[in-house]
C-alpha cells in the first residue's frame, strides 16, 4: 500500500507520525476521565470543575499564543519534542495523584503548556518532513490518525477508570507521554545521522 511504501522509505516520518498518534491518544484518555477524576476523587462540585477547566483553557491559550509563537523554531526539533513529553508524563503523573484541587491545577500547569503547544509543533514537524509532493497526503493521514484516536480510546478510558482505577489512567496517559518520548528521540538520532551521512558524502567531493 501507499502508506506501507511510504512508512518503509522514510522510518523517519514514520516515527514522527507515531508519536503524534501516541501523543494524541494519550490526550484522548486525560480528556475522556478528567472531569469524572474531579467528581469522584477530588469530590469537586460543577463549581470546581468549572474553575479547573477555566485554568486548562487559559493555560491553552498561553501555550500557543506565547510559547509557540515566541519559542517555536527552538521548540520544534525531535529532541525538544522528546524532552516535551517527558514533562508530559511528570503532569500526567502529577493531576493521577492530586487530592485537592489546587494540586490539581499545579499538576495542569505543565501538563496543558506541553500538551497544547506539542501537538501543534508536531504538526508542523511532519509537515516540513515530507517532500512537497506528498505534504497533502501526509498530512491527511496524521489527521487520520488523529481522528482515529477519538474513536478507540475513550472507550479503553473508560474500562480503566471503572473497571481499574481511576488513577490507573493517569499512568497510561504517562505512560504514553513517555512512548512518545522514545519515538521523537529516534527522530532526533535518525536525522542526526543523516546529517552525518551528507556531511560525509560532501567532504568527499
């Protein structure tokens, strides 16, 4: 297939799609329990929740209006990318042990920053890592992706709040940020060895 050729002739990309996919599902499953989190854990009213989802949609703003346009160019590299996602998985960590709700909102405080401006720094990555030729149908496939994790994991969300814990998610979530992680790094050693490689084939002229 298309997608097989293309996953075969630039593993690059292909890790690149992957981690946004690993990224963006473990979005799903915070997004798909949050609220309940609050109502069972922290026992928060419409008030609180109200109160913590204002924080989350703030710190959104923030993410892209200040760190991605300020910082976008330094941040939009596999290995800023990768560290990224560690401070994902500590906030992951961080709102799954929350008993209140003001560690609840200390924990949202890097969680939201690194989600919100990752996913749109991931994008353009992908973007500016495909050949013109095949941008449209690159990108196209990522939103694929994407869209397909809102079908598979607020279900799997779901099963693991009720049926493991609720604080069970926030440890998949982590453990997801912490994937994806692994995958921009690869990202990151893979061009580095391209670079190394024409470097290499340069001095040789």
């Amino acid at each position: 297939t298309k997608v097989g050729r293309l996953l075969r002739d630039d593993p690059k990309l292909g890790c690149l799609l992957a981690g946004r996919f690993v990224l963006q599902s473990s979005q799903v499953l915070f997004e798909s329990t949050f609220s309940q989190y609050i109502m069972v854990i922290l026992q928060g009213d419409s008030s609180v929740r109200g109160r913590i989802m204002g924080v989350v949609g703030l710190l959104g703003i923030l993410a892209n209006a200040v760190l991605v346009r300020s910082f976008g160019n330094a941040l939009e590299t596999p290995v800023a990318l990768a560290a990224s996602m560690v401070i994902l998985a500590l906030g992951h960590a961080g709102w799954g042990s929350s008993t209140t709700s003001v560690q609840m909102s200390m924990a949202l405080v890097p969680l939201v920053l690194t989600s919100a401006s990752t996913t749109t720094l991931t994008k353009g990555l992908i973007s500016k890592s495909c050949s013109p030729d095949i941008i449209g149908f690159v990108m196209g496939l990522s939103g694929s992706l994407d869209s397909s994790s809102r079908i598979f994991f607020p279900p799997l969300a779901g099963y693991v709040f009720e049926t493991v814990s609720p604080r069970a998610v926030s440890v998949v979530c982590a453990a997801g940020a912490l994937l994806a992680a692994l995958l921009f790094f690869l990202v990151g050693f893979m061009s580095a060895k391209t670079d190394e490689v024409k470097a290499a084939d340069k001095k040789s002229r």
